[in-house]
C-alpha cells in the first residue's frame, strides 16, 4: 500500500512525514577499536499531531547468512522539527547514553543532517564524545549513516544502513 501523510499531522512535522511508520533492513557497521559487524534494525516513528515524531529503534547482530547472532543497541527518543527547519533530537541508549542533538532538514530534498550538541554518559558508559547522522529517503527506502567520536578516534563512521517501509 503507498504510504499515506496522516490527516493530523503537524505542519513542523510534515517534511518528515517520510519517515512516518516500522521500517526493517540490514547494515553494517565498523570502527578502528572493534572488528567489522554487520546487523539487522527495526525502526518505528510515530506522531499524533504534536510537534514531534517519537522514535523507537532495536538492532541485532548478524553472521554472514543473515541469522541472528544476539540483541545489540536500542535507542529511543524525539524528533522535534521546527518551523524553520531545524532539527532539535533528543535521544537515550542502552549503552547509558543521553544526547542532544540540531540539525537541518533539507530544503528540497526528503533527508536531514544533525550533529550532537550534549551527550551525558553514565559511570560505566563507554567514552563516547560525538555523533553526525544523516537519514534519507532513496527509492522508497530509509538510508542513514551514523559517525561516531569515541574511545580516543576522530569522528568517523560507526554505522550505515538501508531499511525498507513494512
Ligand atoms: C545499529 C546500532 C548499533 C550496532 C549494531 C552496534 C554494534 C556495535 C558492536 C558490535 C560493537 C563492538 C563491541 C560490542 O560488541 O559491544 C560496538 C561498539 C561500540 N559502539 Fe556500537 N552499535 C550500534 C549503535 C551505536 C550507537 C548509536 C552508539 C553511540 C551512541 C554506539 C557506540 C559504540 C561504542 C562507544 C562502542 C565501543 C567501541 C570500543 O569498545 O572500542 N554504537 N557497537
């Protein structure tokens, strides 16, 4: 069925209507400290015509012939799109992260860039600094790819990863 903006939908919401709904896919991930990974995502956005879409996201690990190797990094949290554009994301992690995010929504074209502004770690958490994601609609599917400055590294890519709407 073609996806459908809902009739409720906030005006600051509409240019990421795209997002709207469960998205399913794989990716892959990396980063000098740890061996290459790859991993299956579900995503879900939802909004009830706030002006914010509430984010869900789980993912796990995957051998080569795509069977479930065990549970990996959840995440859950709000995209807050403003009138003009920008961007504010608040986001909590499993891996005892907090962070605050801006960005821009792109103008002409269905994606959008946001970098962290704050991070608060718990006690055990891992050293985790910095955070750039860009997400994209492209030919129906949901692209993102997320840098990470952590352990002591320059910012550089962690994970990327296409998804498709179910
Ligand atoms: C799809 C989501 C993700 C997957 C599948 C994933 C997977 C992994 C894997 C397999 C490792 C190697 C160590 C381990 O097994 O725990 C790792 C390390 C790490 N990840 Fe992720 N990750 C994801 C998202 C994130 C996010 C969103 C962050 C930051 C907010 C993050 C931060 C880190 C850090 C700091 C390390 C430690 C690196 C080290 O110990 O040297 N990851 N990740």
């Amino acid at each position: 069925m073609p996806f459908q903006i809902p009739d409720n939908i906030h005006p600051s919401c509409a240019p990421l209507a795209w997002l709207l709904g469960t998205w399913r896919g794989n990716g892959q991930g990396d980063y000098p400290t740890i061996d290459g990974f790859k991993f299956g995502q579900e995503m879900l956005f939802q909004q009830d015509g706030r002006p914010f879409i509430h984010y869900m996201s789980r993912a796990w690990i995957e051998d080569d012939e795509g069977n479930v190797v065990r549970e990996a990094a959840q995440e859950t949290g709000f995209l807050r799109p403003q009138e003009d554009r920008t961007l504010e994301v608040v986001l909590a992690h499993n891996l005892g992260f907090v962070e605050v995010w801006h960005g821009e929504i792109h103008a002409d074209q269905p994606r959008f860039e946001i970098v962290t502004d704050a991070i608060a770690r718990t006690g055990t958490a891992k050293e985790y600094t910095g955070g750039k994601r860009l997400y994209g609609y492209v030919e129906g599917d949901l692209l993102y790819a997320y840098d990470m400055a952590a352990m002591g590294q320059p910012l550089q890519p962690h994970l990327w990863a296409r998804l498709q709407r179910q």
